[in-house]
C-alpha cells in the first residue's frame, strides 16, 4: 500500500528536527534525540510521497532510495507551498517515445482534454455549492479549450458562495496556507503517477511556461482540488498546524469514482495517465475522477 508521509514539521507546537536514513531497504526516521532516538521503520516501496518541511537532515541515499521505487519527494517552502519536486525518471522505459508522442499529439488533443479537465472541475465545485446553481450552470458553457475562459467564472462564484463573499484566495491565512499545502500534496500525488506511466510533467495541455516544470500535473490536478477545499472547509480557523496537515493528508486516500470503480486517489490517477497516455494513440477520452457519492 502506497502512503504519504509527510516530515515538514509542527508549526505552533514548535521546532522539529527529523533525521532519515535507510537501512535494508527501509526508511528510517527519527524525532526524539540522538540517544533517543524513537525511530519508526517504513518500508522505502511504500512511500509514494515525501514532504519535507525547514528541519531536517538526510543523505543522498534516503532520497534515491525513494525515487528508485517509484516515490516523489516534495519539499515545501514557510507558506505550506511546493518549492522543489524531486520524481523518479527510470520507472519507465518508454519515456522518450512517449515524449515524442506528447510533442506531436498534445497540440490536437489539449482543446478536447482540457475542456474535459474544466468541466469535470467546475461540477466538482459545485457538488459543494449547491445553492449556487450558476457554478453548475458554467459546466455546459466550456468550449473547446475553454477558450472563453468559464474556468475563470465558475471560480469567482464558487469561492464567494463556498468561502464567503470576504475570501481571497492569495492572502497568508491559515485556510490559503492549508490549500497551499494540500494543493501541494496532490500535485505530487500527480506528478508521481504521470512520471510513472512514461509522460513527461513539464508538457502539459493548457498549463505552461518557462518556469512551469509540472504544467501536466498542474492540469490534470484541477479536478481533485475541490477535494481539498472541502477538507479546508472543515477545519477551524486557527493556526496551521500538524492536526490540519494530517487532515489534508486524507485526500490522498479519498474514495472518488474513475472508470466506474471506487478508489483512492492515488490509484485514481494512474488511471487518468493510463487513459492519457492510450489517447496518444486512438485520440480516445481522457478518464477523469469524480468525487464519490
């Protein structure tokens, strides 16, 4: 069973200082002293993704040890949101043909897929706001590429009917740094499963630029973020800290519904690259999770 396990460390409850090392293929990790160390022993084919926080010490071994069993390692910056992705690259063996094939075929299919992704996101969103029944509405309203933007529109209305009308999305609040968190954690969750099936996350069908190493995980996310939402949702609204981010770690193993079975969503999207990647060929739909009932 795949788990993440997250070391970015407490936040009000003080400083922690972690320290990782491997030992017959098993991730090792401390939090009390060095003459007491109260190490827990994870297998290291387990781990699908590791958070590291500010505190911490490990060796280059612990990393590869990861990635070489297919994990990703997410290091996060004071504000909860992603600053480095670390993914392992020989996973699969068909990454430079599938690369190839993603440079020739991505430009025909991103208008199909993406307005796909929008539309599966926004009746997400509003799954959770029902009483506004506009969010519901834009879902029928995004064209090829979503090239009017209704993406942008459904947004506006389901964060103030979600959040309240006074949310900004961008502001240092605990409930933006829990989104930046678990927004983070997910990411990860996708950028794993597309190394893994022998895409590349730096091409993807609508997210791009420059600096954008993970635009194919930034778009394939989209229809998982309202999962997050309603976590955040629930939580009080004091400080961030350890109780919340074990909290959000629960998305990760939410039930959604993908190809007309129930799993987490971990699994969930190895199926959405798999469909991905079976598009490359036959142009066929993209398989997109729905949040189960």
């Amino acid at each position: 069973m795949r788990r993440i396990i997250d070391l970015s460390g407490g936040t009000q409850e003080g400083p922690q200082v972690f320290r990782l090392r491997l030992d017959k293929g098993c991730l090792l990790i401390s939090h009390g002293t060095e003459e007491y160390p109260d190490e827990v022993r994870i297998p290291a084919h387990e781990v699908a993704v590791l958070v590291l926080g500010q505190r911490l010490a490990l060796t280059g071994a612990v990393l590869g040890a990861i990635t070489a069993n297919g994990g990703a390692v997410l290091a996060l910056d004071e504000r909860f949101r992603p600053a480095g992705l670390m993914l392992p690259v020989e996973g699969n063996q068909l990454h430079a043909k599938r690369l190839r094939r993603q440079i020739e075929r991505f430009p025909a299919l991103a208008p199909k897929h993406w307005r796909q992704i929008v539309q599966a996101k926004i009746r997400a969103q509003a799954a959770l706001v029902p009483e506004e029944p506009r969010v519901a509405a834009c879902a029928e309203q995004v064209a090829l590429g979503d090239e009017t933007n209704v993406e942008a529109q459904a947004a506006r209305l389901y964060w103030g009917a979600f959040f309240g009308e006074g949310f900004r999305r961008h502001d240092d609040s605990a409930a933006n740094k829990a989104l930046n968190y678990g927004y983070a954690v997910v990411r990860a969750v996708v950028a794993r499963a597309i190394c893994a099936s022998g895409l590349h996350p730096a091409l993807g069908l609508h997210h791009r630029g420059d600096r954008d190493t993970f635009a194919l995980a930034d778009d394939l996310m989209e229809p998982a973020r309202p999962i997050v939402d309603q976590i955040v949702s629930q939580l009080d609204t004091g400080e961030f800290d350890r109780t919340k981010k074990s909290a959000l770690l629960a998305a990760t193993t939410t039930e959604v519904i993908v190809a007309g079975r129930r799993v987490g969503l971990i699994e969930a999207y190895e199926t959405v690259c798999s469909s991905l990647v079976a598009s490359l060929e036959s142009s066929e739909e993209l398989v997109l999770p729905a949040v189960a009932a």
